[in-house]
C-alpha cells in the first residue's frame, strides 16, 4: 500500500519463504525479473566447462509413473505434474550459472539454489491481470518439430487442462476472466540444443482493491496450477505419495513488485545445493494418455544450462 517495491519467495509446500524491500539495493538474492534486477546477464561466453547429470533410472521413475497413472485410471484426478530431482556434476557455481543464464525469471541465493524460469506465473497491469501456463515441450530439432506437438492429442489434452486450471484459479480473484492466446510456441534456447514450449494466455479483469489484499488474493492461485494438478488438493496428495521427498522452493513462485504491478514467475529450470551434491529439478504434466517412456525422455530433455 506503500508502493514500496520489494521481492518475494513462497515455496511449493507454502511453508518457507523470503520477502525482501527495495530488493535492487542489495545483492544476497541476486535476481531479474523480466530485465529489472540487480544483476545483469554476463557478455562473456563459458567455454570450458564441465556439466553432466546421472539420471535417475527408468526403473525408479516408472515406479513413481504407476502411482500417477493409478490415480487418473481410478479418475481420482485428471492430471498431475510428476518431477524428478537428478543429480548433477559441473565446474560451474550457482552464481556463475545465475550470471550467465537468459531467462524470463532469474533467481540465485548462493549456495542454495538458482533459478532460470521461463514460466510467466502472473503479470498485473492497468487492473488486469494475465497469466501464461506452459505445457507442452518438444525438442527443437525433430523434423516437422512443432506441428508435432500442436497436433499430438495427448499434449493437446494436457495443456488444455492446464488452461482450465488457470481459468478458475484466476476467476477466484478477477472478473471477465478468459483465454485471450490457446497454445502458442515459444523457443527456449539452451546448452543442449532448444526447445520448443507450448503456452497460452489468460486474463483477467481486477477489481480496484486488488493491490491492497495483495498478500491473500496470491495464496488462493497456490501452488501454482501448472506444477501440481487437477483437481488441486487430491493432485498434491498423489504427488506427494510419488515423489516422496518436498520439493521446496522448486516449483514455487518467485515475485517483484514495483510499485505498482506485480510480474511472478514459477520456479522451474532449477538446480539446488543439497549438502556438498547439487541436484537439478525437472517435471511434466501427465494425463491418462501419457506413455511412461515419452514422460521420461521429456523430464531429462529439460535438464540444461540456458546459455
């Protein structure tokens, strides 16, 4: 109310997060949020370097696969975003990985975790608010890449999905909300070869005081629809049962609030420091189409570096 800009955290769980006034004068959260931070992106190019994962295991991963798979089979839901935590080797520091990473949301607290997202969560503006789900990834350089997955029922399933999601957790803070941009392709440029990312656009119209309960009208979007399910309480209790361990800040949202408009993120691309081993979190949407080997390829797919 202030129109103090600050920064904030919320991770999945709801449970921990951080809150930071007048972030650009400081540096133990470095951070751009759609090119506004206290960092910039590095010129210099990384050559040189050492990055590799140790995948989990097909095995390991079918098991949690199954668990899914029974619940949209018994119907208890209709889609759940399964993510893996790899285990990764690098040369490189989270803050060199931050400093020359090109993302929409770039987070890094040292030595715990950095994020290059490039998942819009929502954007306010002129009393409306937006927001982007992303489902949908294909790699690039697959022959007829894109009308492969604008054409695939299974991606075309899931995403709308997800699209509905967004639609009634965003009617639950907005009016006139409605779907402005169904499944359009972004390219994600990245270490390994780009990707292509399917999103669409949903808006909103806020009502005058939405600034004032700024607090409250974000908890009823969490966590956010893309990266847990539907319907939401029984997806986050058939995830919890499948991946076991808390993901944390990974898959959280990360905010930046100028004044006078807000622009969050969801954290994913996301490598963490567990102990002295770092571990990159990866994930996908799963439907009752899905096909387990597919799921698996997409979620190693999405373990790069952005630069």
């Amino acid at each position: 109310m202030a129109r103090t800009p600050f920064l904030f955290g919320i991770d999945y769980e709801l449970s921990d997060g951080f809150f930071v006034a007048n972030p650009l004068q400081q540096n133990d959260i470095l951070f751009t949020i759609n090119n506004v931070g206290n960092c910039t992106t590095s010129p210099n190019k990384i050559s040189g370097y050492a990055f590799d994962s140790i995948p989990e295991s097909f095995e390991s991963y079918q098991a949690k696969f199954d668990i899914v798979m029974s619940s949209l089979i018994n119907r208890d839901v209709d889609l759940i975003n399964l993510t893996l935590k790899t285990p990764i080797a690098t040369s490189l520091s989270l803050t060199d990985i931050f400093n020359h990473s090109k993302a929409k949301y770039r987070i890094c607290i040292p030595n715990k975790f950095v994020c290059f997202s490039p998942e819009i969560f929502i954007r306010t503006h002129k009393g409306k608010i937006y927001s982007y789900p992303m489902k949908g990834t294909i790699n690039a350089s697959i022959p007829n890449a894109e009308a492969k997955i604008i054409n695939n029922p299974k991606e075309i399933e899931e995403h709308t999905l997800a699209v509905k999601i967004i639609e009634n957790d965003l009617s639950n803070i907005a009016t006139d909300v409605s779907t402005t941009r169904f499944r359009y392709v972004d390219t994600i440029y990245n270490s390994k070869g780009n990707l292509l990312q399917v999103s669409s656009q949903v808006e909103g119209t806020l009502s005058d005081d939405f600034s004032h309960h700024l607090g409250t009208n974000i908890f009823k979007l969490l966590p956010a629809g893309s990266i847990a399910g539907w319907p939401r309480d029984k997806a986050l209790r058939v995830i919890k049962q499948a991946e076991v361990e808390i993901r944390g800040y990974y898959s959280g949202i990360v905010g930046y609030f100028d004044g006078t408009d807000i622009d969050c993120g969801v954290m994913i691309r996301f490598i963490e420091k567990d102990g002295e081993k770092l571990y990159f979190r990866s994930g996908g949407g799963i439907t009752i189409n899905s096909n387990c080997e597919s799921e698996y390829k997409e979620v190693s797919e999405k373990i790069y570096l952005p630069f």
